[in-house]
C-alpha cells in the first residue's frame, strides 16, 4: 500500500484516542468512534502492523483485532471520505435511469423469452 491510508505508526493515548501517523501527517481519532465495546479491548496493545495497512489491538482475551487503515483514514479525513463516497454512489444507478433500461428491455427482448413455460428445465 503506497497510498495516503498508509500508516507510519499508531498509537493509544487514554483514555479513548487514537493517535495515528500517515505518512502525510498526523490525526487523531476518538477511539470510541470505532463502534467498538472499549472494555472489552486492552487499548494499550494497539499498533500499526510492519506494512501500515492496519492497526493490531487486542481484546481482552488476547484475540488480535485488525482495523483496516483505510477505514481509519476515512473516519479522520473528510476530504479522503467525500472521494471514497463519491466512488461509492457514481457506482449506482440512478432510478430513473434503471427504470429506462428496464422499460428499453421489456421492448428488445426476445419474444422466445416469453415462450418458456413455467417449468424450470434445468432442474429436472
């Protein structure tokens, strides 16, 4: 990972933040904000893994968590969150556009579609 998600170090500062270093600077984040039970997490083990993809920290079991760097660098930059968002929504179509398509399909099918019968022949 060569990108800004990419991490440096990591670090727990008590009581709930998150001290991380990517390679374009530092950020901070309230660990809290992770959604995730903080008794249930020995926050002090937390670190960032050798290849910066993630920070390691442990449950209080000795279970290894990952958290993906990617997701942290989204919680803490909102410049970073609209790019990763707007990736997310040019990838839906808008409904009047599916509706089009649906309506476009309905014309150019086959009329051979309509042709099968109720039975479903792979199946038999």
């Amino acid at each position: 990972m060569n990108g800004i998600e990419r991490l440096n170090r990591a670090a727990f500062v008590p009581p709930s933040t998150i001290e991380l270093e990517f390679i374009d600077g530092r950020r901070l984040l309230d660990a809290e904000s992770l959604g995730m039970p903080m008794d249930r997490i020995d926050w002090p083990t937390l670190e960032a893994s050798p290849d910066g993809e993630k920070i390691i920290v442990k449950g209080v079991k000795g279970d290894l968590i990952p958290i993906d760097s990617a997701t942290l660098r989204y919680l803490v930059d909102e410049k970073y969150a609209a790019k990763i968002d707007k990736s997310i929504n040019d990838l839906h179509i808008p409904a009047a556009e599916f509706d089009e398509a649906a309506r476009r399909s309905e014309i150019t099918r086959d009329p051979r579609w309509y042709d099968v019968g109720d039975e479903d022949d792979l199946f038999e």
